[in-house]
C-alpha cells in the first residue's frame, strides 16, 4: 500500500501526479521523471462496493452524495487478482455524519482514521458528468450521475482528467473489530 503521510496524498491511488500550470494557464509537458505508465492511471475497485454506491446515489436522489473512499491492498485479498500487491483496490467507504459532532466543535475529522480517504465518492443528481469547482476534491474522485448505472460512474483525478476505472469480482477481507 502506499505511504499514508499526508505528504502522499497526491497519489495515494496511483494516478498520475497533476501536471505543473504555465503563466498562461496552459499544461507544461511533463519531466520524464513525471511520465506515468498506464497502470498508474488506473483505479480499482470492487464490483460489490460500486454497487452499494450506486445504490446510496439512488436512494438518495436527489440530494447528492459525497463519501469519503479507502482502499485495501491487492495483496490482502484471498483471491490472486492479478495485481501487483501494493495496488489499492477501492473497498470502503466512511459515512460522512460519523464523527461530525466533534468536528463541528474541534474542526478535526473523526470520521475517517489517519491516512485513509484519499478518495471520494460524489453524485451529480442533475449533472454534469464532470467535476466542478463546488465538489470536494481527493485524488481520486468516483462521480457518478443518473441514471445510476456502472456506464454513468467513471474515476477522475483532482485535475478533471478521466481516470480507467476497472471494477474487479472480488470481495475484500474480513476485518474483526478488536
């Protein structure tokens, strides 16, 4: 799994880094430190949690949904996924009310744990099928818009650009609660 230091969140799921801005507002080519394979602009995720999301859009529609995203390492899973296994693979996600007491009072978010949630879910009850200067950015942004369908859910990174989202047959370990 990737460091989870906040310096990492820039690329805690593997897209490719935001390309530096010139004067002009124009994209600067990127160093060839900064080339990215396509791999790394990939997101995983799990078809049973794309389906609960999808779900919970509907449910709440329409209002929209933001959620706060984590995943689990490819080599946790029982099943060989043919990933390397530091791949994260989308597998949770974290209510937004949780916590939201104390982070009203402290401004301190209890809801997620420490290095977890550099990814989101959002919904455009009424479109667009982008993101825009209003949703709450992470990394990796799932956005999905009605009808609530897996062909109307992509992946984006912080920047808008469109991310390959492959949704894997796989179910996450069991976590215990200790």
């Amino acid at each position: 799994m990737p460091n989870e230091t906040a310096d990492d969140d820039e690329n805690p799921l593997d897209p490719e880094a935001t390309p530096e801005r010139t004067t002009e507002g124009e994209t600067a080519e990127p160093r060839p430190s900064e080339t990215v394979e396509p791999e790394r602009r990939r997101v995983h995720v799990t078809r049973g949690l794309v389906d609960l999301l999808l779900d919970m859009a509907e449910d709440a529609e329409p209002s929209s949904v933001n959620l706060v995203l984590a995943p689990t390492p490819a080599g946790e899973f029982d099943a060989d996924l043919g990933l390397d296994p530091e791949t994260p693979v989308l597998t949770h996600f974290y209510m937004a009310e949780a916590g939201q007491s104390v982070s009203a009072v402290f401004g301190m978010d209890l809801g997620t744990p420490a290095g977890r949630g550099r990814a989101r879910f959002l919904t455009h009850p009424q479109g667009p099928f982008e993101l825009t200067e209003r949703d709450d950015l992470a990394a990796v942004v799932l956005l999905a818009v009605p009808p609530w369908e897996r062909r109307t859910l992509a992946a984006f990174d912080r920047a808008g650009r469109k991310l390959e989202l492959a949704v894997l047959d796989a179910e996450p370990p069991q976590e215990e609660l200790d």
